[in-house]
C-alpha cells in the first residue's frame, strides 16, 4: 500500500488571534478528518513552529528557520 505524508499549511499567527469558535471549528474538522480516515493514518500530530525548523540539503544540517522548502525525490 502506498505510503503519502499530509501536511496542512497554515498561518501559524491565526490560533493567537481566533475566536473560541474558530478554535473549536479547526479542531472539529480535524478530528472529522481522523474519524473518516483512522484505519489508514499512521501517525498523527502537530510539528512546531517554523522558528524551530531544520532543513537538511544534500544530507548537511541547516537551521536557517522562517520555512521548510519540500521538493520531490524522484528520479
């Protein structure tokens, strides 16, 4: 079976700004995605902010934060 790594991109600066009902929408429409799809998901869980990223390129550390570049690995 195929293997697939999901990652939802967000502002990281909305939950400080978001109403109590945003909040609880966001988490009710990730729990409705967990439900529908728990017999397939692995793992699941929030990574940390981007401050604290670490990009590894040709296998060398670099922790220059502010984003993470993904680029496919075929060929």
């Amino acid at each position: 079976m195929p293997k697939f790594l999901v990652l939802i991109h967000d502002d990281e600066s909305k939950p400080a700004s978001a109403s109590p009902q945003e909040l609880g929408a966001t988490g009710a429409a990730h729990g409705a995605f967990a439900e529908a799809n728990g017999p397939v998901l692995r793992d699941g869980g929030r990574i940390g902010p981007s401050s604290e990223s670490l990009s590894i390129v040709h296998g060398i550390p670099s922790n220059f934060g502010g984003g993470i570049e993904v680029r496919p690995l075929i060929g």
